[in-house]
C-alpha cells in the first residue's frame, strides 16, 4: 500500500516569538492561595496562564531518608510563593544535554509544578510529565518541559523531580536488613508519589483526577512502561504517552539479590560502592549509617549521560531493580501476559533516535538475528553492498527503539485499546547542515510547542507550524484518548494488519500509511520474539 499524503495545511497562525518564549513578553501577577498537602500555595499567572513551581509532595529524601520509600510532605506554616522551580535532584550534569537544568542540583528535590489556565472552570484533563536523561540526568526545570502551550488549550500540566543514579535505585543487604520499606527503586516510587499527589491535589487547580495522561520521553518513556506494569502504580493514571521509552528490556533490570545468569545482583553492586567508600566489616546498622552519612557528591560520583560508572566491578544498578514488588519483571513480559495497565497509547520514536550496536562484522551482525538472518539481508542490505558502518547504527535504532515502540503498539491493540504509533523527523532548519535526521529527544520541543525557547532568533515560520502540529496532537489525545481533530492531518488508530505508522515530517507535514521500515522490524521482531519465547528475562 503506498502512501497516502493527508492534509497539510493547519489554520494557525504563528504567534509572535515574546507569547511562545516562557515568561516573557507579559506581566505577572499573584494567584489566590491553593491549600494542597502541606499548606497553601501561591503561584503567577500572565498571558492566561497561572504556574505553580517548586511545591513539595514528598519529604527531603536526605539523612535518615536517603534509600527510603519518599514519605509524607513536612508542613509549612503561612503561604507558600510557588514561583520558582526548586533544585533538580542531584547530578553530574551534562554538557550536551537537549534540555540544559536551571537549577542547582541537590538532594532536597521532590518537589513539582503545575501549569493551569488562569481562568477557573469546568475541571480540565491533566498531563504528567516524566523527564529522561538515562536515569542520570534530567529535571522538571528545562525551558523546553514548560507546560504554557498546554494550559492556553485548557490542559492542566504538571512535572516532577524523582531521584537518580545511586539516589534513585540502589540496594544493599544493609538497607534489607533494615526493613524499611520497599527497596531499591526509589526513582520509580518518587514517581508514584507525585502521581498519588496529582490524584489527590489535582482537584484544587482545576484538573480531573479521572482524565490523567502519563507521558514521558527517554528514560521518562521507559518510566511510563514500568509503572504500567507495576502494580503499585494501578489506576493513578487514564492513558499514556511513550516517546522513545524502548518496550522490549529494562534500562536496568538487574535483580535485587539473584545472581542467576552470572549477573551480579543489585546487592552486590551496592556492596562494591559501598568498598569504594571504604565501608566494610561492620554491622548493618553501621553500614547503613556510613552509607547515609556519606556526602551527596560522593554518591554522586561521576555518573552522567556520558559515563555510567566501571564496567568490571560495577557500583551503580543502571536503573530499575528487579525487586518483586515496584518492578516484578520485563515491561514487555507484563504486556505479553496481560497483567499491565490496558489504556490508550500514543508511543513513537525520532528518525534518528539512539542507535548502538557491538558486532565487528556483517557476518556476525546478521547472525545475531537466528533463523532471521535472511529476511534481515534482505532488508538491510539486499544488493550485499552496505558497509557494517552503515547498516549497523540502522539494527541497533531498530533494535532499540523503532521495533520496540512498534510492539507497544500491537500489544495495547491486542488488549483492546487503541494505540498511535508515530515515527518524528522534522529537523528545525537551523539544524538541517549538522542533522541528517531527528536526533533523539530532539522532538520534545515540538511536542511541546516550546521550540522558540529552544531554537531562540534561528526559529523559523516552518518550525513553528511543525511544533504546532506536533502539540495540537498530543492536546487531542489529553483530551479524549485520540489525537485526531478536524484541523489536522489524520492519524488512524495502529492495525497490527496494516502496519502503519503517522511520519511527522522534514517539511512539517504528517502522513499516514505502510512503515517504510516494516521487512526491517518484521525481521527484529522475529529474532526478538524467538527469545522471548524462553524463559522470562529480568
């Protein structure tokens, strides 16, 4: 089936670049207070907008807090003025990073923000948004994560810090002796938290705690996946929103205390921090209080995006831990069984997202697919004259990302909710000498509609209609579950027998219609599924 090119033009004009950059071109005032769990708030309102930042929904995770379940938020007395974002969690930040912290990082981080219309009125669907960065990086105060362009089309958003590194998912025998509470994941159950904050605050600025949508990119992605499949995350959220979030394997996924498969467990990663620490040969207790004591920075280390601690004898768990009670298993072992979340899903990836791969050779690189080996030549490289330097960053995107997203796909239509799968390209004109192709996370902006705060005096009339496009879609799809609306090109619910996929494209248009890719993923799926048919992997 070939493509079909849908309509193109939108009836938007393109705002002036002061009422698209955050903050600017407007006057702020004072909201009336908000009483939320803890005390009241105020936030600011200008161009229509009220925003409220920095407000607690967890106590500091510091001291005796550190490595804990996040507890209830400490009260504070008089009113509260949320009009600043508080500290992103504690990071190595880093250089190239597409969403560059306005913050300093520190351990006292659990805090959100809400961005609301500044009129009341009848209660608005929410979004939720999960930042990535690897588990490493990332915060909720990047100028591209502000929710403006929602809350003027009658959104209410909102974003959250949760731990990272060693600071969100960490295990030790010391920390199981203590018993308290659930282990390891404290990253994901930071995100619970403020879920659980959103069910039972949101009411107050004018949100429906019945109609919220969990979205998140990256690691943000692979976050929506696993509370999906976790069962202490049911019913906190409506519908979901995966942006390049994987969906075959965990980013992680070492289990608490097996070591089964030569994999050393998370104790055991916990155990050889804690001997660089020089934290050795005492009791539990002691141990513990070591470990606690130890300043923020020295937990830190040097993890970031770029460097992920020693490969030999590792010391940070990479992400979830396999515990039994936060993450039970593989996000897509939890699809493929049915005991995940079923809600409608928006799930895409970038052109020219994350690719990776370790063989040597062509030879070695089909093998790697089994009995796919020959419809995988034949998709990759039919005429026999790639080189590896071409054809493999070509697997490991697919591998990594196109496939995986394209499952999530099937797997939410195979349980009876409907599904939008997209594949993003549009690059912003500024970019198109140094990008053959969207890079990974380079469509947040558009998604967004924050590409002025991103691109500045370089933002062109054309990057502005894509960004519009791009944000119109994922409004609908707060809205109703479908990103569709009459000013838009149209994007048909996923159909496994059809195949196709929304490409949102290099001139800002979108069409609908056969996955070019498809003989590609068809051929990774099946190697895929060959071994997931084996035992259930961790």
């Amino acid at each position: 089936m070939s493509m079909q090119r849908a309509s193109t033009t939108l009836a938007i004009a393109m705002t002036c670049v002061a009422a698209m950059v955050p903050g600017t071109g407007a006057a702020q005032g004072v909201t009336p207070a908000v009483q939320v769990e803890g005390g009241s708030v105020t936030g600011t309102t200008a161009a229509g907008v009220a925003v409220f930042k920095g407000i607690p929904f967890a106590a500091p995770p510091v001291g005796p807090l550190r490595w804990r379940a996040p507890e209830p938020v400490q009260t504070w007395s008089g009113v509260r003025a949320a009009d600043r974002f508080g500290h992103d969690c504690m990071q190595l930040p880093f250089p190239s990073d597409a969403a560059p912290l306005g913050t300093t990082p520190a351990e006292d981080c659990l805090v959100l923000n809400v961005w609301r219309p500044a009129a009341s009125g009848a209660p608005k669907p929410v979004l939720v948004w999960i930042y990535g960065g690897g588990f490493v990086n990332g915060g909720s105060s990047p100028a591209v994560y502000d929710g403006s362009a929602f809350a003027r089309q009658d959104v209410v958003f909102v974003s959250f810090n949760y731990r990272l590194g060693r600071f969100g998912f960490f295990a030790h025998p010391a920390l199981s002796a203590a018993n308290e509470g659930p282990l390891g994941n404290y990253a994901l159950l930071d995100q619970i938290a403020a879920l659980q904050w959103v069910r039972s605050n949101i009411a107050k600025f004018g949100g429906d705690p019945a109609q919220v949508t969990l979205m998140g990119e990256s690691a943000g992605g692979a976050s929506v996946l696993n509370l999906m499949a976790s069962p202490m995350a049911k019913g906190l959220f409506a519908r979901a929103i995966v942006m390049s979030g994987g969906g075959r394997t965990l980013i992680g996924g070492v289990p608490l205390r097996s070591e089964a498969g030569g994999r050393p467990s998370a104790e055991t990663i916990g155990v050889n921090f804690a001997t660089t620490q020089a934290i050795t040969g005492q009791s539990a207790a002691e141990t513990l209080a070591a470990l606690r004591a130890l300043p923020a920075e020295q937990v830190r280390g040097d993890l970031n995006l770029a460097y992920r601690g020693p490969v030999d004898v590792p010391t940070y768990a990479g992400g979830p831990i396999v515990d039994g009670r936060v993450v039970v298993g593989t996000t897509d072992g939890a699809m493929r069984r049915g005991t995940a979340m079923a809600v409608p899903m928006m799930v895409g990836t970038t052109d020219a997202d994350i690719a990776g791969f370790g063989e040597t050779s062509k030879e070695g690189l089909f093998a790697s697919f089994g009995a796919q080996a020959d419809a995988a030549r034949a998709a990759y490289d039919p005429a026999g004259t790639q080189e590896l330097a071409a054809i493999g960053p070509e697997v490991g995107r697919d591998r990594l990302m196109h496939e995986p997203a394209r499952l999530v796909a099937q797997q939410t239509q195979r349980v009876g909710q409907p599904a939008y799968l997209y594949r993003f390209g549009y690059v912003a004109q500024s970019m198109r000498k140094d990008w053959s192709g969207a890079p990974h996370a380079t469509d947040i902006p558009y998604f967004f509609d924050t590409v002025a705060a991103k691109y500045g005096a370089a933002l062109t009339p054309q990057d502005a209609r894509a960004a519009q496009l791009a944000n119109r879609y994922v409004v609908n799809f707060v809205r109703k579950g479908d990103p569709n609306g009459s000013e838009l090109p149209r994007w048909p619910a996923f159909d496994a027998r059809r195949g196709a996929v929304q490409l949102l494209q290099a001139d800002a248009s979108a069409i609908n219609g056969v996955d070019p890719l498809k003989a590609r993923l068809d051929a990774v799926q099946g190697a895929a599924d060959a071994v997931a048919a084996g035992p259930e992997r961790h």
